[in-house]
C-alpha cells in the first residue's frame, strides 16, 4: 500500500480489508467527487437554511453526498430511509400508544399514571435540531431523567460539532403527499409540537461560541448550523409546495471522464496498491460502460448507472476480468444489465 493510501485510510478510519468486502455500501462519506456545481448548491443551501434537494438516477451519488458533507465539516450525522409505509411524522416523532395502554392498565391499579414521554421515541430531524431535548424525549430541561434517549447514530457522532447536524431523507418520492407535506413547517421553520406531551421542539441555543471573537461569530451566523438533503428518484411527484421550499439540483449521468476521475478516488480507498494497470482497466471499463449504454438505448432498458460501474470495476480488479472477454460478458449480465438483458444480450 502507497503512502498516501495508507495516509487516507488513517486519517478516514478505514476499516480492515475484510471488513471493506463484507460492507460494500458503507455509506461512511469518505469518498466523494464534488462537482463545482453540486458544491454551489450546498453552499446556497447551507446560505438560506433551505432544504437541498437531489433529484437524478438510482446510482448517481444523491444518497452519498450528506454522509460525505456531515465528515467534511465534522457535523452530527442522520439518516431516514423513507418507504411507502413511511407515516407523516415519523421523522419527527413516534408514540407507543399499545405499550402505553398497557402500562397505563398496570398503573392505574397501583393508583398512579405513566409518564407520557417515556413513549417518545425522537426521530431524525429532531435529534438534528434538537438532541438535548430528543435524550430527555421532549421533557423540559432540569427534569431528572432515568429512561434518557440514546442518540441512535451515536457511533458515527461521536467527536462531532454539538450544534451542527446533516440529514439524509432518502427516497422522499417514495412516500405518500401525506408526509411531504407534514414536514414543510418543521423544515421552514425548525420547530414543531410533540401532541403527546404538549411540548414544543426548536431548535437549541448553540453550546459553545465560534473561536475567534465577534468578526468569527458574525461569519459563522451567516450560515445554517442544519442541512437538511432529500433525494427523489422521481418515482412520485413531489408536491409543489415542499419543491418551493428546497434548493433543487438535478445530479447529470456522469460521462466517460468523470466515471475515470470518480474510479481514481474510489480506487484509492480501495484493498491493495493502485497501479498504472489498475488506471487503464478504470478507462476500458468505462468506455465499455459507454458501449453498453448505447445498446441499452436501443432495447428501452435502464442505463448501468456510476454505482454499476464501480461494482464492474471491483469486479474486473480482484479477478482479473478485462473488457471483451468471455467473463467480461457474463459480468455485463451480472453487474450492469441484470434481468433487463432478457430482450437481448447488449454485450
């Protein structure tokens, strides 16, 4: 391994390479190719407190940028994977009603009521913007607490700014307009009230001050201390009042070059020394990638997007595939067109 492999993988916490191959979708946001227009977008985002929306193919990096961010500026991280069973506040709040009954039943013949909030369980945005008040589960400051709420990335937070935090809502399209639409006050205005327990949630004070006096403090205020990033497939549409209240951009199918240019970043974090071999084979891969995506073009098949290439090219690398050859065409069909190759084989 290269010097500056080896530089990477300590100042990153790379794991061991066994642990790489056993977590192939690590989502530890070490590795990132920022375009300088995706990298405005943040900014702006970051500059209006506004939502980032991502909108672009499965594949595309949409889901690995906030991960990447929350390391970049060493922010709190958390992440939401929404489903169509996803109910409108559960980014929010959740609240075990059955459990509470039962409690409620044993307590009431004991002559006495169960504390409400033990029932609370925060979701992700507000130990975002709230985690003081989401370890007490919404109970007012000072309470004494013996049921305190465990930070639910606290491994992954651990180091991290208190004040700061990144939020990944993935696959917000999923969802029905039910829960878009509950989230635009809270995303506009960073507050919201837990009915259970009549409390309301805002966002905390900051901790500690910025380090560098009044002309720091003044700079630092400028920006969000949140970001707040949703990805949409563009399976539903979105409703236009959420979209009014997002920064959008629209992550383009990466070319030919910048498949090589994210491949060197990824190789680099990769088992084992980069090699000029391991280069050439990062170029033949794409430009067969490219090939493939001509002919699947023909057939209306869904295009192997960057994550399909990067899969290739792991491939190709540990067991010596190169492109055109008869293993080379069974990997097409394993990696990059899968069951859609049914209509006819585009290798």
């Amino acid at each position: 391994m290269s010097q500056e492999q080896t530089a990477v993988r300590e100042q990153s916490g790379t794991p061991g390479d066994a642990e790489w191959l056993d977590t192939p979708d690590r989502g530890d946001g070490r590795v990132y190719v920022m375009p300088p227009e995706l990298d405005f977008a943040v900014k702006v985002a970051r500059a209006t407190g506004r939502p980032l929306l991502l909108r672009g193919m499965p594949g595309s990096g949409k889901s690995s940028l906030a991960p990447y961010i929350a390391r970049q500026l060493g922010w709190r991280y958390y992440e939401h994977v929404v489903t169509y069973r996803t109910q409108p506040r559960e980014l929010l709040w959740s609240f075990d009603s059955v459990r509470r009954l039962g409690d409620a039943q044993v307590a009431a013949r004991r002559g006495g009521t169960p504390d409400d909030a033990s029932y609370v369980q925060p979701g992700v945005l507000w130990w975002a913007l709230a985690p003081e008040s989401a370890r007490r589960r919404g109970r007012p400051e000072g309470t004494e607490i013996t049921d305190a709420c465990p930070d639910p990335f606290e491994k992954v937070n651990a180091g991290r700014k208190r004040d700061h935090a990144v939020v990944l809502i993935d696959e917000i399209d999923k969802a029905d307009p039910d829960v878009p639409n509950s989230l635009l006050v809270p995303l506009g205005s960073h507050r919201f009230v837990v009915s259970e327990i009549g409390e309301e949630i805002h966002t905390e004070q900051p901790a500690t001050a910025p380090a560098g006096g009044a002309e720091a403090a003044a700079e630092h205020a400028q920006w969000s201390r949140h970001l707040v990033v949703l990805t949409t497939n563009e399976e539903r549409e979105l409703p236009q009042a959420l979209l009014r209240r997002c920064v959008v951009h629209r992550l383009p199918e990466h070319d030919r070059d910048m498949l090589v240019r994210i491949a060197g970043k990824h190789m680099a974090d990769w088992p084992g020394e980069v090699t000029p071999a391991d280069e050439e084979l990062a170029e033949a891969v794409a430009d067969k990638l490219m090939e493939v995506r001509e002919q699947v073009d023909k057939q209306d098949v869904r295009r192997p997007s960057t994550a399909e290439y990067l899969d290739a090219l792991r491939a190709c690398r540990s067991l010596g595939i190169r492109p055109g050859t008869d293993e080379w065409r069974m990997l097409t069909r394993n990696v990059l067109v899968k069951p859609q190759q049914l209509a006819g084989d585009p290798a």
